[in-house]
C-alpha cells in the first residue's frame, strides 16, 4: 500500500472539449488557419484540458517515431515479426510494405504444404 496520498493525473468529463481541440489540430494540420479560445471560471479546469491536448498530441507524435524506427529496423522482415507480435501492427500497420505482405503469404503457402 502507498503511504502517500496521490491525486490522479486524469481528467474526467472532458472528453467532448478535448476531442474538439483535437479535430482543430487535425484541421489546422491540413493548413487553414483557427483560433480556440477556452474559456471558463478559476480552477474548472481549462489549462488541464488543453494540457490532456498536448498529451495526445505528444503520444501521436511518439507512435508515428516508434513507427519509423521500427520499420528502418525490420525492413522487408516487418510482416513476419508483425505475425509474431501481432501488438506491433497497431504501429506500423498503415505503413507496411505491400511486397512483404505479398512475400510472406506466399512463404505461408508453401510452408503449408
Ligand atoms: N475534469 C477534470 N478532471 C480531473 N481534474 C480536473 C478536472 N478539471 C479540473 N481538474 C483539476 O482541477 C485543478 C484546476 O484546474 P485547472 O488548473 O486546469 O483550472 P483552470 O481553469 O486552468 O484555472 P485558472 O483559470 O485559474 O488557470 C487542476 O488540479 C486540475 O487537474
Ligand atoms: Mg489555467
């Protein structure tokens, strides 16, 4: 058991202004131009939400590095590590060769034999 009392770092109930700051980074990325102002009372909890904002957008960030240093690592070989941690795909499926996959589905089937 903990002998400190720890507030939780998560946020509650904020999933629709969260979501709506991620659609304008989204919207912005494709290059118009927004300005958000979030607004409310002392300690509701404004700097929390945008900062949860900066969180995902640091975590996407993170995934999409993970992404290609795991491909520059696997290379053509990527799909046969995928089949063995098949966690891995949620990285770097959206940019998986098509020739791996190709290779492999025809190295399956003639190991099946
Ligand atoms: N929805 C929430 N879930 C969990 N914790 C929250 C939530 N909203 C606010 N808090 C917590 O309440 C405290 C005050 O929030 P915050 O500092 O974000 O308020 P603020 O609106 O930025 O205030 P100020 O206007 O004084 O800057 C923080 O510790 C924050 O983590
Ligand atoms: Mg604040």
């Amino acid at each position: 058991m903990s002998d400190r009392f720890i507030i939780p770092k998560k946020l509650y109930g904020r999933e629709a202004e969260v979501q709506a700051l991620l659609a304008a980074f989204e919207r912005v990325s494709g290059g118009s131009a927004e300005m958000m102002l979030v607004t409310g009372f002392s300690g509701i909890g404004k700097t929390a939400v945008v900062n949860e904002v900066h969180k995902a957008r640091e975590t996407d960030a993170k995934v999409e590095q993970w992404k290609t240093q795991i491909l520059a690592a696997l290379g053509e070989n990527a799909q046969v590590v995928v089949d063995v941690i098949p966690e891995l795909e949620r990285i770097i499926d959206s940019t998986l060769d098509k020739r791996s996959r190709t290779a492999l589905s025809l190295l399956n089937g003639s190991l099946s034999i």
